[in-house]
C-alpha cells in the first residue's frame, strides 16, 4: 500500500491565480486571501502517489473551537459535497501532483482558517497533514453571499477603493476632507481580525461568536460597538471637551492606517482621540477589509435625540446665549456608515444600504453600538425595526424648536425654523470625488403630503403625540404649565444674517443683519446680538461679542445693519474647529419673537501640492507642498505630515521650524509609489498657532517599467 506523502515545501496555493479571481491581489500580505461561495484552486506535490483505495478527506476549521453544528468545521471529500456545503474535486494534474478546486459556501464564516488533509488508507489507518491557512472573507461578486453587489464600479468603489472623501463643515458650505482608508495596507486584515476578536462577546463566548461570522448584521453590529472604546477597550476613544494634550486631537487624523496600527501595536491600548467622522472613517476601513461594501455618509444638522420623542428643544435667554438645559442637540454635521446587504432578519423589502454608526451616543441593547439600520425602514417611518431605526429617524426627522427661558417658571416658544433637521445626507460619488445627495434615501421631500403619514407613523410606533402640525412633540403628560408660552402667531418681522465675505481666519468679519418689517405698521425692534466660538456639536465653548440695538422699522421698510468680529475678538476664543455661531434674538411689543442664526466657519489658506514629474512603481518622484501663514504673528514647531496608500508604507513627518508673518514657504520631499493605479496624496500641516490646513491630489501612478 502506498502512503500519501507531502513535501511541506510544495504545497502549491496558487497565490496569483486565486488572488486575481478572489479580488484579494491589493492585499498586503503573504497569507491566501479569498473570498466565500468561489472555488479556489491549491497544488500538493506528492514523494509517492496516493492509491485509489486510499480516501482523501479535506478539513477547513475556524475559531478556537471548531465544530460542524455551528459551521466552523467542515468534512468533505474529493469530488463530495459535504453536509457544510464545502466541496472539493480533483482536476488534472502533472505526475507526482494533486490539484484541488475547493468551494466554500456563500455563507460560510468569514475569518482565518487551517485546512488538513486526512488520508483513510485501505487497512482504515488515518493520517492527516495541516496543508496551512487561509483568510476567508464575504463576497460581493457572489450572487448568493448577503453582501452580493451586482454593478461592478459600485463594488470597486466601496470595496476595493483604499482612498475617499469626508464631507464635514456646513449645510450652506459643505468641505471635502481626504480620508486614507488604506484597507489593503500591511497588517490591516490581520487588525480587523483582531477587533473581532477582542469584542464583548467573543470573550464571552468564543466558539458562538465565530460562529456568527456569517452574517453581515452581526459582524457589522459588533465592529461599531468595537470601533469606539466605551465599552469593550475598542480603537478609538471619543473626545468632545477640554484639550487634547494626552492625545491627538481629531482633526490631525486624516487616515485610518496610523490608528489602526496604534491600537493593535499599544496592545489594544484606545487610541485617543476620535470624534465622528474618526469613527465612521476607521469603521469603513474595517468593513471593506472584511468584504462588506461600505461607505462614509455625512448628514448636516443631524440631530441628538437623547429621549427619541422626534424633537430637539434648544434653550436661550434673552441674549441669545445658549442654555445647557437640555441633552439634546444639534450638530452642524454628523458621520456614520452605510453597509451593503440583505436582511434576512426583516424581510427583503429592507434589504440594501444599512446605517451603522460607532461614534458612542446613546446605548443600543446595553452598549455603545448602532444599527444595522436600514435606510428603507427610515424613509418609511418604521421605527420599531432592528436596530436603532428610531435613532436614525431622529437624526435626519425631529424638529428643531427654540425657546427663551426667562426662570425656571417661564419660558417662551421662539418662531424658528422646525423644518432645519437632516439637511444635504451626502456621501462621495462612485468613481470620482464629486458629493451625491442621498437624502431622498433616507425621507420623502420635507412637508410633502408622504412626508407627513411618515412621520406620524412614527410618532405612534413611538408612542408619542403630537400638538401641532410640526409643533411641539411630547410624551404624554400633563398639561404643560400657562408659563410655557407658545408664539403669538408668526413674527411681524423677518430677518437674515448675511456674510459680506467669505470669512478668512486673521481677518475681520463683516456681517450684516437685514431686518424686514412684513406689516405696514411703524416698529421698533428690540435686537440683541451674540456670537460665540462653537464646536461643530453646536456646543458653545466661548463668547466672543454681545451686542444690544434698537431698530426703527417704517411700513414694510428693509433695512440693513452692518458690524464686525474684528480677528482680535476671537483669536483666543476659535476652537479648532474654527465655528463661530452669530445669533439675533429680534422682539416687537407686539407678535412673536424672531430668532435668526448663522453658522459661519472661518476658512484656512490653501495648500498648493504639485508632482514633480510621472509617478512609476518603485521609482522616486519629488513633490512640492507651498502653503502660507494666514496670520499678523510668526509661527513656530510646525510639522506637515503626508500619507497615502500605495504611495508611503509610514505617515511622513516633516518639521517647519518657522513662518514670518503672512509669508509663504515650500516644502520638497521624496515619495516612492509601490502600487499603481490612481492614489490619493494627503497633505496636513499641523501648528498650534491655528487649526491644521489640509489638502490632496490624485496621482495616476504607471505600473513598473
């Protein structure tokens, strides 16, 4: 009887040809990268050939605990389909050679595998021989995984695209920022394995939780509660407050890689800090390396609802200063991600994009997670679905109302716009850098007859009732006090704060505030004028100017009041996140107060980033960085720090010991390309005189000559 023997030199993984087919060729690594539901291909070089009365059984065990009954164990033999779905048969081949194509199920576990090969000889001897491992992912390009994509530049888009766009900044000026996703980068898999592995419940239950690597729903569900640390010593922790001395403060990320690697090289130490779009960048990067299409979706003026009633109360005196009275808020933007896949939980109706978001707001089920949410519960008001739909709605549906507060006793409902919630859901186009509005994904045009049945549907999902057609919503209680005033019907007055230029940090800022009287009766308006430094929470953080008038107002008369906030106001009170909110609390004797708000965000200097030349595979290219100092003072310690996948394996560092005032300088350093294709080239310069000044480019890099 002959014996099956192996060279363990010689088993044959068909790297190239598998990765090609799989669409795993970016990965960084030497590990078998494949995909689920799609056969593969493997080569054993044999010292002796195996006999037909031998049998030849293959093993592909996950998880720590492998085991048929919960799909992390699978017994197949050569051309058998096993109980698993696993199966394998044996195609041509060279003497002294065997060559396997293996097919795994299209849902199979995803996660890293050891496959044997057990021998059965004639006199029923048993030998087996660990052939290696291999990393399993889900599929996009299989018809039958739950992640299955049918257009090809979505799925190379949401995918395979290791560079994107952020959007952040205002409704009425909406920024793009360069993100480094960098899911293909050396290491990344290896650390988007290890998140799953250190969640709640893998250490609860290990087997269970591999177990359920299945499905898309769970493995999304646990890398948002994964990606923030509230809970499970997760990648980033969240700061909102105070200085970020211990840390690095939110802004100067501009990649997922660095974090990453932080978290996974410090022992899965948290990595400080992250706000929300850190979360949903880091998140992306995660579930792309896995499989799961995903992508980054910033709406502006999302909404906090803290007690999901559908309203959003925001407290002022009558200065206009903002209260802290309240959970609730208002963001100027939020980030979150959308995820591509069935849900076999609610019915394929709901199936597609689902919203997942890992900044830790509110608890989901005990811990700091959300969603799966599925965009097309949201936009039809079915809040009671799994997960967190109600959360979602609320962010991009409660209404914004805006009240004085005199005393604790009295309090006065301001005419203001209800309507201001989830504005501009953006998210970056397929192919190209361009901004696609994917509101009407998320809500039927606002105050369309459709809109309206939606959202009383879900305030009686919600158990709430409404007092008003987009008025005050509540709980039911009791009748709420006669010192709870509401408007005297709408305000006689109209008003627009109005920005004379585009506003530049180290400038003054020219604003006018153009008052209408709506009725034909003489008016004097009583105007109170504030302006604070903000976060992009909408949080107040320092006031910088309050100022009183008294405004004369004929029949219908338009009259403009211009004033400024002169740099040397609020150079030591901006926050780095450069927003000032302008407020005008406007009252008559007679008709409803009128509120008029302005967010204004201070714009950086450009920085110039110009190639010095064709950039080749393995061949070095210089480039230029240019940037100016915006401000009247010399600026010192200035570090710029460029990244970019396939272009630099390591963030570069570069310091700028000084810039005069207003002057100028250039920065030239040496990149190395090391994939081709079209990569992004990320720029940031970093000073703690002003808030960092970033930019990119696109380089189309040519392949190896």
């Amino acid at each position: 009887m002959a014996q099956l023997l192996l060279n363990p030199t010689y088993v044959n993984w068909q790297s190239k040809l598998n990765k090609a087919a799989h669409h795993t060729s970016d990965y960084s690594s030497t590990e078998e990268i494949l995909r689920r539901g799609q056969p593969f291909s493997i080569t054993l070089n044999l010292k002796t050939t195996a006999c037909h009365s031998e049998l030849l059984s293959l093993f592909p065990l996950a998880g720590p605990s492998p085991s048929e009954s919960q799909q992390t164990k699978a017994i197949f033999s050569l051309s058998e389909e096993g109980d698993s779905g696993w199966s394998a048969t044996q195609e041509p081949s060279e003497p002294g050679c065997i060559n396997f194509t293996i097919s795994s199920p299209a849902d199979a576990v995803v996660g890293r595998y050891k496959l044997k090969l057990q021998m059965v000889s004639g006199n029923n001897k048993v030998s087996s021989t660990l052939l290696g491992q291999f990393v399993l992912l889900f599929n996009p390009w299989c018809p039958n995984d739950d992640v299955y994509m049918a257009n090809e530049k979505e799925r190379r888009e949401y995918v395979l695209n290791d560079s994107g766009i952020i959007f952040q900044g205002l409704e009425k000026h909406i920024q793009e920022e360069a993100w480094n996703y960098g899911q293909f980068e050396e290491g990344i898999l290896d650390i988007s394995l290890a998140i799953l592995d250190r969640s709640l419940n893998h250490r609860q239950d290990p087997a269970v939780d591999v177990s359920n690597r299945n499905n898309p729903i769970y493995v999304s569900r646990v890398i948002s509660a994964m990606v923030n640390s509230n809970d499970e010593k997760g990648v980033v922790e969240g700061k909102w407050k105070g200085k970020y001395r211990s840390g690095t403060n939110p802004l100067q990320w501009s990649g997922s890689v660095t974090i990453l690697r932080k978290w996974y090289r410090g022992r899965y130490k948290p990595v400080r800090y992250g706000q929300c779009w850190v979360f949903a960048g880091v998140m992306c990067t995660v579930l792309r390396s896995l499989g799961i299409p995903t992508r980054v979706i910033t709406n502006f003026n999302s909404a906090h609802d803290t007690n999901i009633n559908l309203s959003i109360d925001k407290y002022i005196d009558i200065s206009g200063k903002t209260l802290d009275l309240t959970e609730d808020s208002v963001w100027n933007f939020h980030v979150w991600n959308e995820c591509w896949f069935t849900r076999r939980d609610l019915g394929s109706f709901y199936d597609g994009w689902q919203v997942l978001d890992a900044t830790p707001q509110e608890k989901s089920k005990g811990i700091y997670q959300c969603g799966p949410a599925s965009t097309r519960a949201i936009k039809e008001g079915h809040v009671n679905l799994d997960y967190d739909s109600s959360f979602v709605f609320a962010a991009v549906n409660a209404d914004y109302v805006t009240w004085i507060h005199y005393s604790k006793k009295r309090k006065e409902r301001i005419y203001s716009d209800t309507k201001k919630i989830g504005k501009f859901i953006s998210t970056k186009a397929v192919g190209t850098n361009s901004r696609v509005d994917v509101t009407a994904n998320y809500k039927y045009p606002e105050g369309s007859l459709k809109e309206r049945r939606v959202y009383k549907k879900a305030l009686k999902l919600l158990g709430v009732r409404s007092t008003g057609k987009r008025g005050k919503i509540t709980r039911p209680r009791r009748r709420p006090s006669a010192a709870c005033r509401q408007p005297a019907g709408k305000p006689t007055i109209s008003g627009k704060l109005i920005l004379n230029a585009s506003p530049v940090i180290g400038q003054d800022i020219l604003l006018t505030l153009a008052l209408r009287n709506l009725i034909s009766d003489f008016k004097t308006i009583k105007v109170k004028l504030r302006a604070s430094a903000i976060l992009y929470t909408r949080k107040p953080k320092a006031e910088i100017l309050e100022l009183s008038r008294s405004i004369k107002l004929g029949s219908e008369e338009v009259k403009d009041i211009p004033f400024k906030i002169s740099y040397s106001q609020y150079k030591n009170s901006l926050t780095d996140d450069r927003k000032i909110l302008v407020t005008a609390v406007c009252k008559t004797k007679q008709g409803a107060s009128l509120l008029v708000e302005k967010d204004i965000i201070l714009q950086d200097p450009f920085l110039t980033i110009e190639v010095l030349g064709p950039a080749v595979v393995h061949e070095p290219v210089n480039v230029q960085v240019t940037f100016t100092n915006p401000l009247s003072d010399v600026v010192t310690d200035c570090v710029l720090r460029v990244e970019g996948s396939g272009l630099l394996k390591e963030q570069l560092r570069i310091t700028v010991a000084r810039m005069g005032p207003m002057e100028s300088s250039t920065v030239e350093f040496e990149i190395i390309p090391y994939k081709s294709g079209t990569r992004q080239l990320q720029v940031d310069l970093v000073c703690k005189h002003f808030s960092d000044i970033k930019g990119f480019v696109m380089l189309d890099v040519a392949p190896a000559q």
